[in-house]
C-alpha cells in the first residue's frame, strides 16, 4: 500500500518492558487503538519512537510486526536517522525487504551538512530505492534545514513525495504551496501547529499526542480540513495544554506517561532517558489527568474525513 501522504499519521511509540526489551503486545494494543480511530498511515522509528537508542534488530522487528498487525489497511512508514548515506541506503533496503511501505528520512545525523551535501544525501537514498520517501525538516531540533532551493533540486526525485513541516514556521505551508504547487505534500508535525497548518492548506499531521488520544486527534483534523472549523475549536482548545507536552525536550517521557494513564502505553523508557519522577512528573500528570478528566464529546464526522474509508 503507497501512502497518499494526507491525514493522520502517528508518530508511534515503542514500547518497552521493565527489563527494557521490546514489549510488541503493548505496542499491538496502542496500534489497534489508532486503527480503530481511523488513522491514514503509521511511522515508526522517529523521534518518539526513540530511533537513536533502537538497534537495527529492534526497527526491523518493529516493521515486521506492524506490516503484519496492518494488514494492508494503511501504510507503514519507516523513519531513517543516519549519518552515513551508504548506511541510510542500506537501511532503505532493508525497510523495502521487511514490507515497509514508505520512508521518512531526516537530514545527515551529527554532521551539519550544507546545501549540496544535504541534497545529494536525499538523492542518493531516493534514487537508491523505489520506496517513496519525506523528508523530515526539523531544523529546530535536528540543525539542519531543508529550505525551498533544496526541495527544488529534490523534486527531481519522484519518489520524493512529501514533508514533515517542522521548521516551527506555519509560513512556510504557503512558500511551499506557493513555489510547488502540489508537488509536495505537506505535513504538519508539531502537534501545537496542527491545526493552523492544516487550514492553511497541509495534507496531513505526523502526530505525537494520538499515540494517547488517538480519536480526538483523527476528529480534530478531519473537521478542520472540511471547514468545520468552530467545531475543530472546541476539540484544540480543550486538546491544546496536551499538544504542549509534544514540544518539550522530554516529549517521549511526556506523551509515554499520557499513553500509561490513558492504559495504551507505559512511561518505561530506554536510557539516557529515564522515566519522569517528582514534582515534575507529578506537573506533567496534572496536566493530563485534567485532561482526560474534562475530555470532550466528540462530534460525528462521517463522510468529511480526508480520505473515504477505502481508499485507506
């Protein structure tokens, strides 16, 4: 199944157990929770799924279990986070070998790379494979942007599809609208941004609080894209103190405590990580336990969601 790039794609956890291996029944639990909602695609690996501290065994298991859960109803994506582009190659390969349906990748890890290096290190992957890939731009985070003059020269790939908008600038929707047309899709991936971003034209959302509010998240966005937009309101401003836990250095310790408290996830984390405690996490579970607690009524939204139930 290619992705279409629009709608809902959650950033997915990985779930740990208490002696720190892979815990694939959790995980399983949490991803027939965000089927059930009616999510457009899933990823694995990213920042959430706390790629730098996975080994290649663990993403690959990951892949293989989610391709088989899934079972063709959405496309399964996989975040590379290298900094060799021979090792980001081989990865891609591999991705394609275990059934993966796409890629996300970010720029070269560790090592700021410049325009013509970033650019041949996208090419180099996209040419590499018949994967369709996005390209991850989270300067904030990450340092290196991929700016305009870049995706001009990456279109020339055409595998290379869409973006995960991180830049924190909800601007740069239109520059890229403006300068691409529909070229790209674009896809927000701050969860505070979201909404914002979607009126002003992205296809979709990479979202980090779905992994515990899964159905307020789709409701959100589908509303927001048809228009509905007072309806939207009432959902992101009761959502909004949530989405704030995505933008905080210890979002993946955040939005594991609100999966752990919603009973789809736990807050076991793999260090240097450690798992919050204290009057911080005592903050953080205020904020979600309110929450939780002032959860609001979700409207129906059939037949206004980005994509018609087949073509999922």
């Amino acid at each position: 199944m290619r992705p279409r790039w629009q709608g809902i794609y959650p950033a997915l956890t990985t779930k740990f157990t208490q002696d720190d291996k892979l815990d694939l029944d959790l995980f399983e639990k949490n991803l027939r929770a965000q089927l059930e909602a009616g999510i457009d695609g899933v990823i694995l690996g990213g920042t959430l799924g706390e790629a730098s501290v996975l080994t290649t065994d663990e993403k690959f298991t990951l892949v293989r279990f989610a391709v088989e859960k899934v079972a063709g109803r959405v496309p399964v994506v996989m975040n590379i986070a290298e900094g060799s582009t021979r090792e980001a190659v081989k990865l891609a390969h591999e991705a394609a070998q275990c059934g993966a349906n796409g890629l996300m990748m970010l720029p070269p890890m560790r090592y700021k790379s410049d325009h013509r290096e970033t650019v041949a290190y996208y090419k180099t992957v996209a040419n590499a494979t018949a994967l369709p890939l996005m390209v991850y731009n989270n300067p904030v985070d990450y340092k290196v942007e991929v700016t305009l003059d870049m995706f001009a020269e990456l279109a020339e790939c055409s595998n290379i599809e869409a973006v995960k908008e991180s830049t924190r600038d909800v601007s740069n929707v239109t520059r890229m609208v403006n300068r691409f047309g529909e070229r790209f899709k674009i896809l927000c991936g701050v969860d505070t941004l979201a909404m914002e971003e979607t009126m002003l034209g992205a296809h979709g959302w990479v979202a980090g609080l779905v992994c515990a509010f899964p159905r307020e998240t789709v409701t959100l966005f589908q509303l927001t894209k048809a228009g509905k937009i007072q309806e939207a309101l009432a959902i992101y401003r009761w959502f909004l103190p949530l989405l704030e836990l995505d933008i905080h250095p210890k979002l993946v310790q955040y939005i594991k405590l609100a999966e752990q408290e919603v009973g789809l996830g736990s807050e076991y984390v793999r260090a240097p990580r450690l798992a919050l405690q204290g009057e911080e996490r005592e903050r953080v579970q205020e904020i979600i336990r309110k929450g939780i607690a002032q959860r609001p009524k979700l409207p129906s939204v059939a037949g206004v969601g980005s994509l018609a139930p087949n073509e999922r």
